[in-house]
C-alpha cells in the first residue's frame, strides 16, 4: 500500500504583485505562521509555508497614485493571465511541494487571486484537497463553494480547525465533526457549526521559530520580514466598515506579558531591534497598555517598537509609558475629519479628540501615521473637505489614505446594498482601498467622485514624498552610530528605524 502523503502547502494569494511584478509586501503573513506552528506542534504532516505576494528577486515600494490609475488595469489583466511569472512561480512551488492538501488565506478583495491559486492546484493534480480559510469564507461561508476548484472552507479561526481537519483525513474520519469546516455533501453545502474561541493565547507558537522550518526561501527573506508581532485577538469596538469581529470576536483575549517578552527577546536574539505591533488596536485599555509596557521596558532594553492604538487611549501618561518601554512610532485610525461621519461608522471619537491625540503624539516626540478613508456611503463633498482638512491639521509624518471599500459581513456592505450602490454580482475582486472602481457615495455621481479620489491619492502621495525626502536628508547628514545614541524622543521625529544586524545562522528553532 503506498504511504498517506502527509504534505501540506499554504499559501498566502498575490495582491500587490499583480499590479506590477516587482512590487513586494516584505511581511510574512501572521496568520499562516500561525498555522504552520499548530501543525508542526499536533500533528507529523510536512507542512511549507509560500507568500504570494512576496518577490524576493526585485522589491519596489509602491506608490498610491499608480496602483490608483494604470496599475489597476494590470492587476485586474493580470488576474485573467496564468501565464503570469507570479503564477508560474505558485505553480512551481506546488509541483515541486507535492501536497495533498492546499490551505490558502483568503480576504475579500484576494479571493478571486486565492481562486487562481486552487485553479492552478488543480491543473497541477486534481487530488489536491483545497482548503480556504480568512476573513472572506468567514462572512460568505458556503458561497466559497461555488468555485469547483475548492473542497472546503474553514470560519474563524483556523489552527484547531486545520489540526482536526488534517487528523480526520489521516483516520477517514467523520468531517461533520470538524468544527468550524464546510464542504459539499449528498445534500449540498454542510456547515459545521463554529470553533470555540482559543483563549489561551500563550500556547501558540511564536512565528519566527517556526519559520525557518516552514518557509520556503527563508534565508533569503530581510530580517525585518519577521519583525511583525500580535499580543491580542479581538477587538471591542464595532466600527461599521470593519469586519474584524467576524474573525476574532469583540471579547478581547490578551497574551500575558510574560509570553510578550519572551517572543521580543527571542527576536532580539535572532538580530530584529524594531517590531511593528500588528493589533488593530495595541493595549484595548490603558491598564493592559501599560503593564505590557512595563514588561517590555524591563525585559526588553535597546528594542524600539511602533503600533497602533485607538485615539481615545491618547494621554500624557499612555505617552509616557509607550516611551519609556521603547515605542517610537504611533499610528492612528482617525478616518474622517467630520464628526456627523465618525457618529455613523461607530468610531467612538470625534475630530477634535482625534486631531488632540495627534498634537500629544508629536509633542512627546513620537513618529505618526494616521489613517483616513474617503467615500463612506454618507460622505458628501463637504464631508471629504473636513476629512481633507484634517489630514493637514494632523501634521503627520505619514498619511494613509483609503477609498471605502465595502466587504461582506460588514454593516455598511448591507447598508450599500440596501442603497442599491451594490447589485447581486458585485465582485469583491475589482473593488479595494485605492479602486478607481470605488464610489459607494449617494450624493456624490461617479466621475466627480473619481476626479476626487484621483487627485486626493495623488496629494497624499506627494505630501509622504516629501516627507520621506526630508527624513532621508536628515539622515544623511549624520551617521548611524550618532543615531544609535540619540533618544527615541528625536529617532521617532525623524521616522528613523536603525538597521538590523545580520541574520545569525543559529536562528532558534
């Protein structure tokens, strides 16, 4: 009898990479590290790990105004080309990998990339078993399952699901039984019922130890690809365009700062100074804020860190505390400069908070990106000026701006449709953050919309132009061993991130 091929591939879609080849997102995908560790942990399956959107060969920063315009002409050509490189090179990995099971993450916007990649499986060895999980199966479930090219779907999530599932194909086991998992059966579409939250957070793998067993072309990967770090999952706050609930629940579950440390100090070891904290809000409380905070500043010296954090949790003593433990860089979600906006979307803050919040930032010294959207389905033209002119009062060093995108299982999805802005084919695919397809607006007609937005992206893209360039000269005219002794209070003024040392080639396993 020939041996159960115990091979499992995953894989994170292409996004950025179809707007131009050369365009790289240098990140290793959280999620399926996560994955990786729990299969590596549970079961003996030979599981690699290939980012998609990662061109290891040539990387490009990307710029807004193009990806906007022409770029998304070749992202949407690009996704009807599987004679592609980014294409050929997934194919590659999956003739070469042999898997019997493919696991791909999908969001809303890649899923008709993630479609591809369980396309190109199939063409490689019809047996493949193609699992899909993330936030899109998530929210739309069972319609996954009219693409032909994919068995099955995992909500919410994923690592004791991806362990049973591949358990039950090991036993020829009952699937029915694998919580969270849907797939086809003699009466259609089966939907197990959900997951149980893991609230045990400190029982998951740390990412980078499991990475170099997993990832394919490890060592050829910068070091500050690792460098991304989650302490919680769950978020509390229900803005109305955000689906993040839908993955990880609004009952916040927190690592214990012990466990923090000892992945920080891990990364420290392998040669990563400066993390970015991936939660979508850092700390949810000020309590919990700060004793991660006195965790880091006392068992991690010499390591500085940027994150995001709600405005409303923007004092002088949050400041102080972020400080004093090493933060340098601060991004904040404001979204719009009107207040009547920010009431419908839930944000919980008003302008005025927000824009105190950015002053605070930048007096202690701290780095500040800040986040703004455009085209909520209730903006008008006055509303976008409000928004714009926040943007100015924040006096960011970095602005990122967003089109509104409205993605399924999301209260302003179901308010867009109620508005008749989105139809029954509505393709997630040809709408995201800087789509020219994007105007969801009911009082603004499609092409003012589009000479605003276009103009807007072009603005903020000149604006960080600007400041990166006087970052660089700023730089420039020291060098960095004067930088390495400077206080973070002017490194975080200057954006500046000191370099990393070389990867050491006793990485710990």
């Amino acid at each position: 009898m020939e041996p159960l091929n115990r091979r499992i591939l995953l894989i994170s879609p292409p996004f950025y990479r179809l707007y131009r080849d050369t365009y790289s997102y240098v990140g290793v995908p959280l999620g399926l590290a996560y994955l990786a560790g729990a299969i590596r942990q549970e079961t003996d399956w030979q599981v690699l790990v290939h980012c998609g959107d990662i061109n290891l060969r040539r990387r490009r920063r990307k710029r807004m105004s193009y990806m906007y315009g022409a770029g998304f002409d070749n992202y949407r050509k690009a996704l009807g080309d599987l004679s592609a490189p980014v294409w050929r090179e997934l194919e590659s990995t999956i003739r070469s990998h042999r898997p019997a099971v493919l696991g791909i993450s999908s969001m809303s916007q890649t899923f008709a990339s993630a479609c591809n990649v369980a396309r190109l499986a199939k063409n490689v060895d019809r047996g493949i078993q193609v699992i899909v999980g993330g936030p899109h199966p998530t929210t739309v479930a069972h319609e996954v399952l009219a693409n032909k090219d994919i068995d099955f779907f995992v909500k919410g999530e994923g690592e004791r699901a991806i362990v049973q599932f591949l358990q039950t194909l090991e036993e020829s086991g009952d699937l029915s039984q694998v919580a969270g998992l849907g797939f086809r059966g003699p009466g259609g579409v089966v939907e197990n019922p959900p997951q149980d939250y893991i609230q045990d957070l400190d029982r998951l793998c740390f990412p980078h130890r499991v990475l170099p067993h997993t990832l394919k072309d490890f060592a050829k990967y910068p070091l500050d690809a690792f460098a991304n770090v989650f302490v919680t999952r769950g978020c509390p706050f229900r803005c109305s365009f955000c689906g993040s609930h839908n993955i990880w629940g609004n009952t916040v579950r927190f690592r214990s700062p012990e466990n923090i440390v000892e992945e920080l100090r891990s990364l420290q070891q392998m040669g990563v100074n400066h993390v970015r904290f991936e939660d979508d809000t850092f700390g949810v409380t000020r309590r919990s804020l700060r004793d991660i905070c006195v965790a880091i500043r006392d068992g991690c010296p010499g390591l500085s860190w940027g994150c995001e954090i709600h405005a409303g949790l923007i004092d002088e003593e949050t400041l102080a505390w972020m400080k004093a433990a090493g933060c340098i860089w601060i991004s904040l979600g404001i979204e719009s400069g009107s207040n009547e906006i920010l009431r419908l979307i839930r944000k919980q803050i008003t302008i005025e908070q927000a824009l105190e919040a950015c002053v605070l930032v930048k007096r202690s010294g701290f780095g500040l990106s800040t986040f703004f959207m455009i085209g909520f389905p209730q903006d008008t033209g006055q509303t976008i000026r409000d928004t714009v002119a926040a943007m100015e009062a924040s006096k960011s060093d970095n602005i990122v701006l967003s089109i509104f995108t409205p993605y399924p299982g999301t209260e302003t999805y179901d308010l867009c449709r109620e508005m008749g802005s989105i139809s029954g084919d509505f393709d997630p695919a040809q709408y995201n953050h800087l789509s020219p397809a994007n105007n969801f607006c009911s009082a603004i007609p499609n092409d003012r919309f589009s000479v605003i937005a276009g103009n807007l992206v072009r603005q903020v893209e000149r604006y960080n132009a600007k400041r990166r360039s006087l970052k660089v000269r700023l730089r420039r005219s020291l060098n960095w061993r004067a930088l390495r002794r400077l206080p973070h209070r002017v490194l975080g003024n200057l954006g500046v991130v000191l370099p990393t040392c070389e990867r050491k080639s006793d990485a710990p396993a």
